[in-house]
C-alpha cells in the first residue's frame, strides 16, 4: 500500500503540482483507505519528502 501511495501521490504532484493536490485525492486516486495512508505517513509533507528520497536513491547509487 505504501507503494501505491507514493507511486499514485507522484503522478498526480508532477502532472498537476504539489499544492495543487490534496491528500484526498491521493487517497481516492490510490484506491486505499484514509487510515492507511496515515499509518505510512503523518503528512503531506512527509509522503512528498518520501517521493524526493525515493527519487534521489537511484541517482546516487548510479
């Protein structure tokens, strides 16, 4: 679900901005629970932080 969660947030973040969406919609998106998402990550500001490692791994490892 975690996944799920960063793989739908970073569709949806770089097609149509950060701010622009919200967490709902992520949630919606994703298809998981609200409760879910919360278990993974406390914020929006923790799941974007989450993409941006997640991002910056392979560029360091490669």
């Amino acid at each position: 679900m975690r996944e799920r969660l960063l793989e739908t947030a970073d569709r949806l973040f770089y097609a149509e901005g950060i701010h622009a969406v919200g967490i709902d919609r992520v949630i919606v998106e994703s298809g998981v629970a609200k409760s879910t998402m919360y278990v993974h990550f406390r914020t929006k500001e923790d799941l974007v932080a989450s993409i941006c490692v997640a991002a910056a791994i392979p560029r360091a490892s490669g």
